[in-house]
C-alpha cells in the first residue's frame, strides 16, 4: 500500500472515529421512556420520579434510632432484639 493510500485511510478512519461526518439518519420517535433514554423536556418528569426516592426507600428515618449504644444495648436487651452498631474511621466519602 502506498504512502497516500495510507494517511487517506488513516483520516478516513480517524474523521469517521472522530464524527466529524454529520448523522444523517433520524432519531428514532418513541413515546416509551426508558432509563437508556437521555434527559430531555418530554421525559423530565419521568427522571425526576425515577430519582427522587420512594417512601420504601426512606422507611429507614423511620427507625427507633438511640443517641448512644449503651441506651441501643439496653434497649435491646429488654425486647430480646439484636442492635446494630455501625461504626466506621474516616470521612464518609472516602475524602481523607
């Protein structure tokens, strides 16, 4: 292969890699909203349901929470429950 042929390949790979050719090729019209679908004003509402939490998912604010584990313990003791005891070193985030 010649030296021209070549680099004309190599742009011809390179332009489409790129997309610097324009698609022409219509957008598919569906009225069915999945999560694959990009945001958009005609699906905003079906983004906002789908991040905003259910009350399901929020169930555990609802939980008898006690401010120190000897008031858990003793708790837990007198109903016969386990307790949960979450401790953990550093930021939550991982930013330390």
């Amino acid at each position: 292969m010649s030296l021209r042929k070549q680099i004309c390949t190599t742009l011809l790979i390179m332009t489409c890699q790129f997309g610097i050719f324009p698609n022409d090729a219509p957008a598919q019209e569906t009225d069915e909203t999945t999560t694959a679908s990009p945001l958009s004003g005609a699906n905003f509402n079906f983004w906002r349901s789908y991040i905003n939490a259910s009350d399901t998912e929020l169930e555990w604010q609802n939980l008898p929470w006690k401010m120190s584990f000897h008031e858990g313990l003793k708790e837990g003791t007198k109903l016969g429950k386990p307790v949960l005891l979450w401790a953990m070193n550093g930021h939550p985030l991982g930013c330390t």
